[in-house]
C-alpha cells in the first residue's frame, strides 16, 4: 500500500522538476502551462506523502491518483503516436505498472478493511 504512495509520489516530484526544463518539453524557453503543471504535480506528490501516513484511512486517494496517471499516459500515448514527443515504450510501461499498482493496493485495502469491521 505505502509503495503505491510512494512510487507516484515520486513520479510527481520527478515530474514538477522535469516539466521546468524546457529542452525537455520540446521548447526553447518556458512557458506559464508549464509553471502551472509543475505546481499541480508538486502539490500531488505532498498529497500523496500526507495520505501515506494513515494508508488504510485515505485509500480513496488512490482512485483520483489513478486517473491522473491513466490520463498523463493517454496523453503520452496520443502525442507520441503522432509524432509531436518520442514515443517511449518505458514511460508506457511505467504508467501501466504504477496503475496496476495502485489498483491492486485500493483492492487490498478495500479487502483487509472490510474483514476488519
């Protein structure tokens, strides 16, 4: 349960530190979408940390964070098919792993809290 915290967390703040580098975004300098996603990605990741620390309780958390994955990989997918990004196999694959992930520990939790009542 905590790894799924963690490992999205971690994403996050990969992701807020990544998206700042412009070179990395295709452009040449940065642009406000880019502040503003660094920020959202940030705040996500504290999100994350804060949840960790009473996992049972806010498994809930999970649910929004795996739509926020699912959807960033169907935007990776969508823009390297058509050839705005390099299409990366390992990022896919990263995002499908950290969903299944996640899902398998929402479906835990949800499991051992229920036996526990």
């Amino acid at each position: 349960m905590r790894i799924s915290y963690w490992a999205a967390a971690i994403s996050d703040f990969s992701i807020a530190i990544l998206v700042l580098i412009p070179e990395r975004m295709g452009l040449a300098e940065i642009e406000y979408p880019m502040g503003l996603l660094s920020v959202i990605a940030f705040s996500w990741g504290v999100l994350l940390l804060i949840a960790d620390r009473q996992p049972f309780e806010r498994r809930w958390i999970l649910i929004p964070t795996i739509l926020v994955v699912a959807l960033l990989t169907a935007v990776r997918i969508i823009f390297g098919l058509n050839g705005t990004i390099e299409f990366s196999t390992g990022l896919f694959l990263y995002g499908l792993v950290l969903i299944l992930l996640m899902a398998y520990s929402y479906q835990c939790a949800n499991k051992l809290v229920s036996t526990n009542k």
